[in-house]
C-alpha cells in the first residue's frame, strides 16, 4: 500500500491511499461471495444464482461494501501510523473500484493546531472605569412602574394618541386579491408601541388612528412592504377599515413607600431605591469585568495567531445560534425579526466563533503549561454557583455531575478556563479607561 500525506493547511492535511490491485481483488471477490449467499433473484434458489449474473446485478453495491471494508483496513491503520489525530470525520475522495486495478482514495484531514503560547504574561488590556448612573436605576423604577400600570378608559370625546392602547374591529382588502381579505374583532394594541409577532402591523397604519375617536370609523390605505407572504401584493395599496371602539390611557402608580411594599419585602421606596442601586452596581461589576476578560482573551489571541479546523468553528456557530434562537423564542421573537437568516448569522459572526474556539484551544493550553488543576473544592463551589442557593437543587447537582462523567468533564474544562483566565489577569498590566474612550475604539 503506497501512502502519501499533504499538508495543505496547519490544520488540514490529505492522506492520498492507494491500495493494491491484489488486495481489491480479493476484497470484491469476498464481497461477490457474500451478496451470492443472501441475494434472492427470480428463478434461483438463495445462494445458487450464477456468479456471472451476481456480478451484472449488483455490482454498485458490491462497490459500496469494498469501499466501506477497504477504508475500515487502511484509513484509521494510516492515521495512526503518521500520528493524524481527525477533529472531525475526513472527507473522502476517491476513484471508482474496478476489479484488476488498484484503488485510490484521498481522505481531507482536519487536525488540531500546534499551539506554542510563546506569550502569556504581562499582557496589556483596558478595563472600563465604572461610574454610578443613578439615571440607570431610575430607568428601572419607572420600568417597574409601567408594568404595574392600570388602563383607564377615557371619555368619549378623546383622541387617540401614542401611548393609549385602543381597541378595535377592522377589515382588510387589497385590490383584485380575495385571498388577502380577513376582518378582526376587539384587536387591542397600544399606538405607537413596536409591535412584533401577530401583533405587528403595516407600516403606516398606525399613525393614521392617531387622532380618530371612540365610535368614528375610517379608510386607512397602507402600501405593502417588500417582504410579505404573497409577493404578488407587494406595492399595492392594502385598505383597513377601522372603527375605533375605546380609548385607554395607562395609569402609573406613585412611586412612594406603598408601591415599595408590593415588592415584599420593602418598607418604603428609600429601601427599593437602595437594592435596585446594589443590583446595578453588581450587574455593572460583572459585566464589565465579562468585557476585560474578553479583551484579555483577545489580547493571549493576538500575541500567539492560530488557524483552527473550520469543523470547530461550525460546531461553534451552531453552538452561537441555537443560544440566539433559544433567546429570542422566549422573548417570542426570532433571528428573521432581527433581519437574519441562518445563513447570513453564519457569515456576519464567523470571525467571531473563530475567536472563541482560538480563545478556548489557548486557554486549556495555558492550563496544561502551568499545571493548573481542578480541586475538589472548586468542583463545590460551582455547584454552589449553579444552584444559586438553593440547598434542595445543591444535593440534585452533585448527583448530576457526579453520574453523568462527560457533563463532568466539561465542568471541570471550564473552571480551567477560568482560572486560566485569572492567571493571565495577575500577570497582565491592566489600564482604567472612561466608558467613552471605550465606545470610540468600538466605532
């Protein structure tokens, strides 16, 4: 058997196979033998069919059983000998089996990369200086405030206005296509608001209620939008007839010590003002030690390049996406809302799963070099995390983790990870910038 390897890319490689005629040969007159046994043909018993008709009938199968017995003897043998390790299933490429002739193959290798981590310590990195914004956390009172609003009809003589929500019923007619026709009864929205999923209208239809009041009636003419489900109608004019039947407005509690009290375990509005201020300072603890972390991880990426295997940075992507989807289905929304397909998801944050998976590949590197390791303690203090006190899902975690060894495993990767990423933070040289010094490097 004549091998021969390639190196097309630091992490691809082709192992080009050629197999010699005297071991095809045998191979298909073994598979011949055994389709000759089990094949049923009109007019023979089972096993007594004529080899010369076995050979005419199925010879396309007798193909595909040689190549799966001849890439089982000779591709993983191969691999082995010259130390190939597959991140994932090659991709072969191959001749036509005949008999009397020797069969070539080439099987494309994806590999991991070589990985040297020539510089790791005294990195640089920015991390952004945080500053109280009390404006954030007044945000968050009146957002609260808003989901405890009440809706209060108003007299009949009001208008609509944004902000009111409305109900109606409505026909919708578009020129010479019945199938668009549909009525709806006491549709309610609020004017103004964005609307998704079966709530969201036609562009232009809303700003035309603004101003009608309850029991007044009206022609609203909307052109439709590049997108709709029927691309014949797109740039018709569709008609809405609208009778407005209530007007509501909301109204917002007063943000005092009795709206504090509906949250449980507040006395006054003081006692909220000040936790909602201790989460945020949190919240933006966190997030921007997150944000140094990556750059951080950027900066380990810059100082020691690698190519990885295309194969990673797809399960990467899939890994990107389902999160998204997964996101926003829970937010009922969806990638296309967001003016994505899956195909265009891939292309815009390529560069981007790339980066994690050299971030990731560097990272468990860094812990191999400096010997870091996972206690028995860490392992305690993440199911802790996990279990977010919780002292019932504490016991039914360890369980989990302790039966399940693969999920375990990757555990265990990630407090690696983490302490890798400590281990850098310690060396590194760390500089405080304002927020907006930040926001300007991003533009």
């Amino acid at each position: 058997m004549q091998v021969h390897v390639e190196e097309i890319s630091p992490v691809k490689k082709r192992v080009n196979i050629e197999v010699p005629v005297e071991q095809v040969d045998a191979e298909i007159e073994k598979v011949y033998a055994g389709i000759q046994k089990r094949a049923k043909l009109q007019g023979f018993r089972p096993g007594k069919a004529p080899m010369q008709l076995i050979k005419r009938t199925y010879s396309d199968t007798m193909r595909d059983e040689v190549m799966h017995r001849i890439l089982e003897q000779t591709l993983f043998k191969t691999l082995d000998e010259h130390k190939i390790a597959p991140v994932e299933s090659p991709t072969i490429e191959s001749d036509i089996i005949e008999q009397g002739a020797p069969f070539k193959y080439s099987a494309v290798v994806e590999i991991m990369p070589e990985i040297l981590l020539n510089e790791y310590t005294g990195l640089t990195a920015k991390k952004e200086a945080y500053s109280p914004n009390q404006d954030s956390v007044e945000g968050e009172l009146r957002r609260m405030q808003e989901n405890m609003a009440q809706l209060v009809p108003l007299a009949d003589d009001a208008v609509a206005e944004n902000g009111h929500t409305v109900s109606a019923d409505y026909t919708f007619t578009v020129a010479g296509f019945p199938e668009e026709d549909s009525s709806v009864e006491d549709a309610e929205f609020e004017v103004g608001a964005k609307q998704v999923g079966a709530k969201q209208f036609l562009p232009g239809f809303e700003e035309q209620l603004v101003g009608m009041k309850s029991g007044e009636t009206k022609e609203i003419i909307v052109i439709l939008p590049e997108g709709h489900k029927n691309p014949g109608v797109v740039g018709k004019e569709g008609v809405f007839r609208v009778t407005l039947k209530e007007i509501k407005c909301k109204e917002l509690p007063e943000l005092d010590d009795e709206f504090a009290r509906q949250f449980g375990e507040y006395e006054s509005i003081e006692q909220l003002r000040a936790k909602m201020t201790e989460y945020h300072e949190k919240h933006e603890a966190d997030r921007i030690q997150n944000e140094l972390k990556e750059r951080i991880i950027q900066a380990l990426i810059e100082k020691n390049p690698l190519d990885v295997p295309e194969s990673m940075v797809k399960r990467q992507l899939d890994h990107m996406l389902e999160n998204l989807k997964n996101r926003l289905q829970s937010q009922r929304m969806s990638i296309e809302m967001m003016g994505l397909d899956e195909s265009g998801f891939r292309d815009r944050f390529r560069n981007e799963a790339a980066d994690k998976v050299r971030g990731g590949l560097l990272l468990m590197a860094l812990a191999e070099k400096e010997k870091i390791t996972v206690t028995d303690e860490d392992l305690a203090k993440r199911y802790e995390r996990i279990a977010a006190g919780n002292p019932e899902m504490l016991g039914r975690i360890k369980e989990y983790y302790e039966a399940n060894h693969k999920a375990k495993d990757s555990i265990v990767a990630e407090i690696k990870e983490d302490k890798a990423i400590d281990f850098l933070l310690k060396s590194a040289v760390i500089t405080e910038v304002d927020t907006s010094d930040l926001k300007q490097e991003k533009a």
